[in-house]
C-alpha cells in the first residue's frame, strides 16, 4: 500500500511496493537510427524519382513530332495571337491589354468628378446639373417639388351619342 508521503526521505512522492518505474523509456539510440533510416530511404526515394524524371522527359521528346512547317515561319507576335482566344476576351486573363482593377478606379473617379461638379443639362430649360450633397441639402430645406396632375378627359363614346 501507499506509505506516508510526507515522510522526509521519500521527496513527498507516494511509493508502492508492486509499482516501479524505467530509468529510460525510450532509447535515444534506437530514435537516431529510425532518423537515419528515414533520411537514407527519403534521400533513395529522392533519386528514384530523379531518374525516372530523366527517362519520362527523354521518352517524350523523343516521340514528339516537329513542328509543321508553317508553325516554324510564323513570328512570335502571330504565335501568340494565335494561342489566344478571338475577341472579345474576358478581363484579367493573360493577353487582354486592360486591367480590371485600373478600369473599376477609373470608372469610380469618373463618377465622383461628375457628382460634384456644376453644368448646364438644358440651359434654355433652365436645367442645371449640381454637386449631390448640395442638391440634398435643397430637398431637406425646402421640400420636394409637389407636381400637380391634370385630370385627364374620358374619351366620348360614338356609339353612346347615336341612341
């Protein structure tokens, strides 16, 4: 059974007589050559595959037909034209001159130089176009403009005249 474990010459640790404890679990030795091991068999996997790489790359050259004549005339420029798709390409893949991103900003600033800035829509009307916030500001101060319908006239019906 468990002897006192505030006994001064036990370090407070319970003891048991049926229990006892390894010095080592593990030995240092047997892990450094498992990694050995490992290293030697990653490091052979490693060349197996290099030259397995060779051969493959060999083979296909060596089955690879040549170029038709014609391909082999052409410039670089009609070589690429010729790998792309025709127009219109989507934006962003390789080959198209604009960037999207570029485009979004441009479009953006446009539109905010064009809410903020004064011109005459209709000058004979008397139509202006003014900045957004200014225009805002008018509709809370006075209002929006109310507009008065007309009631439309009912079309007479002939057919009702001749009874």
């Amino acid at each position: 059974m468990t002897t006192d474990p505030h006994k001064p010459g036990s370090g407070n640790l319970p003891e048991h007589g049926d229990v006892s404890f390894e010095s080592r679990d593990i030995s240092i030795s047997s892990v450094l050559w498992s990694l050995v091991y490992l290293a030697l068999t990653v490091f052979i996997s490693l060349i197996i595959c290099w030259y397995f790489f060779k051969f493959t790359a060999q083979y296909v050259s060596s089955q690879e037909k040549p170029r038709p004549l014609i391909r082999q005339q052409m410039s670089s420029e009609d070589e690429k034209r010729m790998a792309m798709p025709t127009e219109p390409r989507l934006q962003g893949v390789p080959g198209h001159e604009s960037d999207p991103q570029q485009d979004m900003r441009d479009k953006i600033a446009s539109d905010t130089t064009a809410n903020e800035s004064y011109r005459w829509v209709d000058e004979k009307a008397g139509i202006a176009q003014i900045p957004v916030k200014e225009a805002m500001q008018i509709i809370a101060e006075k209002g929006l403009p109310v507009i008065v319908a007309t009631p439309e006239k009912k079309p007479e019906n002939k057919t009702e005249k001749k009874q």
